[in-house]
C-alpha cells in the first residue's frame, strides 16, 4: 500500500489546527500538528515530513525565524506559509528565505491541495536528486587500473594531464577495454570529483526515453508522464555526465546534446524553461565517428565539441604483458570477495596470454571468475578455463566449412558470427541487428551476456 503524504501543521488556533487537520487526513494525507515554533522544529526534527504548513504568527518566534531553523533541521521539506490579512509582504519575504509557496487563511481545501501536489512533486524530486548524488561519486579507482605496457602507459599519463581541466573528451576504444573506468578516473582527478559522476548508457534506450532521462520532462509531457522529472544533466549538475556508446545517439538527440554543449542550457521534454547547468562532458564510443560524420551519420560540429581532447583505449591484444598483471589483481580481487586462496597456475596463464581477446579487460575478468568459480584446487589449471578460450587460438574465428579445428558449441559459433557481423559494420548495432535478422534490443542483450559492452 502507498504510504500517505505526510504534512506538519504548524498553528497556535487550536480550533483552525482541528478543523484542517481534519479535512487534510480525509484528503489522503497523514498529518502531525504543532502549536508553536519550538514544537515545530521538534515535529520535524524527528518526522521529517514532506511539507510543512506554517503560520506566520506563532506565540514563541514569527514565522520567518521558525522557518530557518526547519530549514536547517530538514533541507529537503517543503514549507508553505499560512498568512493571514495584511501579513502579505512578510509572506513574500518568507520564500525570499526558502519557502515553497504561501495561501491566504482562510483557506479553500481545493486551492491548499493544488499547492500541497506541487510541494510534494517538487519535494520528491529534491530527494531523488540527493540520493543519486549521494551514490554517484565514484572513488578514485586508480588501483583498478592495471598495467604497465606502453600504451597503458601513454593513457595513464594523458589521463593525468587532462582531468584537472573542464574539457570535453572523447574516449574511444573496443568494447570492454576500460573505457568507462577511463571516464571515473578522469573525473576523480578533477577539480568536480565530490560531484556526481552520471553515467548515460546511450545506447540501452530507446529514443523517447533517452532525451527523457538526459533532460527531463514535465508532467504530461508524453502518455505515462504523470509527474516532473529532472533530467541527468540536472542530476549532474557541478560534475561530469559520461556518455557512453555515444555514437548510436539520433540525429535529434545529437541537436540537443550540441546545444546544452554550446550554452550549458537545456530545457524539459515538454517545457519551455530554459535551464542552465555546469557539467563536464565524458563521451565514449567503439565506433569511428570521423568515419560517421564522413558518411552523413553523425554531426561533423558535435564531433569537434566532444572531442576537444581525444583519448584511446588500446585492446588488450595490443597491451603485452598486461595480462599477467590483470589475472593477479582479479585474483586478488576474487579471493578477497570468495573469502578463498586461489591462484592461476602457469599453464592455465599460458592459455590466457594466447588468446584475442575480443571482449578485453572485460572479458578478461569474466573468464578469470569463471575458473576460480569452477575450479575445486587452490590452483586454476586449463582445464577450468571455458572452451573457447582453451580452443581458439589468438586472433582465429570459429572455422568456416571444410577447415580442419575443434568443433565449437552453438553459443561459441553464435557468439563468433555475432563478432564478425559487427565488424563487417564497423560497429553500427542498428545495421548488425539487421544483417542478423534479429531486434537491436536482442542483439543489445547478448553484448552484454558476453562482456563486449563498455
């Protein structure tokens, strides 16, 4: 059952408190009451409720002096204040101060539910907003950044020199070589790094829902927009929004990124209020987007803004001797969470090191949990490590007919084919999905079941 909206009535007129407390909990709503100031601030201090309905004239303080100290007690309450004849002024000075609205008393219970819904509207949106803050400032995950080959090497030190500034980067690599852990660590090192960090999976959404979540929405904007919503840019405001596979974004959507990058300013799906943000923007793609822009698939001026600096991942088939270090930290990382003491024995590393590698750093990790998962000894040997790893040289597909080699399982050749079809694409999902014969959200799906999204 859905819980009530809580309200806290803050009025020394012991009959108006009964009379109202009355009609508003017959309306739907729980309410609490106070009878003074110092009550008040008591009330909210341990109920927190989700609005407020204070008098101006309280025995012990006026209202303007209750209305600070419960704006310190509970930032995220809303406060609407009861004003009676003459007391206009004051009640106009009061949202000077913070709070949300104000209503003549008497008041019509019509007009006092209207203020009440936007107070509450707006009052959800305020906690939704400081949750995901509070969630979306990742820690400097620089340990997790693993390697010491050359070109590891070259993007740890452009990583260095490019996060403390407020430039656009573009981040491009193969799927799952670390392009979003590039993203965290830039932001981590930069000046915004106690701010969000809000990451867009570009291409998990389809069109509508995309601009919906990246700008927001006003209710009834669209069927099913029942309230307000902020946008992440929103959300991100002070810090950085990673976009990630930015390349599969519309040509409508790619209009409205250029135009928030150009003015810092966007305005609701269904609004007209222009709203102005201070966000850093991170983009990565595992598409060419020159190439894009060359055949008409992308904006040629959004290009040049997201890549004010360009930053590329090296697969891991490019990173020798990266991949003893890797297997090591995910050991380490894995018997710390299995509570275990394995290791990869040097036969088994041996297979490791042979390998293409396809999904990367991301695939990488996928097989090393597996094999720790499945292995019963305190070392992994090959025989733990999945088929296809153990079968299929570095670099080599599944064989086509009339070729000698280990027969491979259906999930190894659909997996395969899937690989081959992206790369006669260059990337483009929309077109492998086609040539496949299968929805871009199937094809989306085992991307992801295979570690080959990142």
């Amino acid at each position: 059952m859905k819980p009530r909206p809580s309200i806290l009535l803050v009025d020394d007129d012991e009959a108006f408190r009964m009379v109202m407390a009355g009609e508003l909990e017959r309306a739907g709503y729980e309410v609490a009451r106070a009878a003074s100031g110092g009550e008040a601030i008591r009330a909210v201090a341990d109920r927190q409720p989700q609005v407020v309905l204070l008098d101006l004239n309280l025995p012990d303080m006026t209202g303007l002096q209750v209305l600070e100290k419960l704006r310190a007690a509970s930032p995220t309450s809303e406060v609407i204040m009861l004003t009676g004849h003459g007391s206009i002024d004051t009640a106009i000075q009061s949202i000077r101060a913070g709070a949300f609205d104000y209503v003549s008393k008497p008041c019509p219970l019509d007009e006092l539910e209207v203020r009440l819904e936007r107070a509450i509207e707006r009052q959800s949106l305020s906690r939704r907003a400081t949750l995901l803050e509070r969630g979306l400032t990742p820690p400097d995950l620089g340990g997790a950044f693993v390697g010491q080959s050359p070109g590891f090497t070259r993007v740890a030190e452009l990583i260095a020199r490019v996060a403390p500034s407020d430039s656009a980067v573009l981040i491009t690599g193969e799927t799952g070589s670390g392009k979003e852990i590039v993203a965290k660590l830039i932001h981590a090192r930069s000046l915004r790094r106690d701010r969000p960090f809000v990451v867009v999976e570009c291409a998990a959404l389809q069109e509508s829902l995309l601009q919906s979540e990246l700008f927001g929405h006003e209710r009834g904007a669209f069927t099913g927009a029942d309230r307000a919503k902020p946008g992440l840019f929103e959300v991100a405001h002070g810090g950085t929004i990673f976009l990630d596979e930015i390349g599969e974004v519309s040509a409508a959507t790619q209009v409205k990124l250029l135009r928030v990058l150009d003015t810092s300013t966007f305005r609701h799906v269904g609004g007209t209020t222009e709203i102005k943000v201070d966000v850093r923007v991170l983009a990565a793609t595992n598409r060419d987007l020159g190439a894009m822009v060359r055949q008409g698939l992308f904006r040629e001026d959004l290009f040049y803004r997201l890549s004010t600096i360009s930053l590329h991942v090296p697969p891991l088939r490019e990173r020798e001797g990266d991949i003893d270090l890797l297997v090591r930290y995910f050991v380490s990382q894995l018997n710390e969470r299995f509570g275990c003491r394995k290791e990869v024995g040097e036969a088994a590393l041996d297979v490791l090191r042979r390998h293409g590698w396809p999904g990367n750093v991301r695939e990488l990790k996928h097989v090393v949990e597996a094999a720790l998962v499945v292995c019963d000894g305190p070392e992994v040997r090959p025989e733990h490590l999945p088929a296809a790893v153990r079968s299929t040289p570095a670099g080599t597909l599944a064989p086509t007919p009339g070729e000698t080699g280990p027969i491979q399982t259906l999930d190894e050749v659909e997996r395969d084919h899937i690989r081959r079809a992206l790369d006669a694409v260059v990337g483009h999902r929309g077109q492998a999905a086609r040539a496949l014969g299968i929805s871009e959200r199937n094809l989306y799906r085992k991307l992801r079941e295979y570690g080959w999204l990142g």
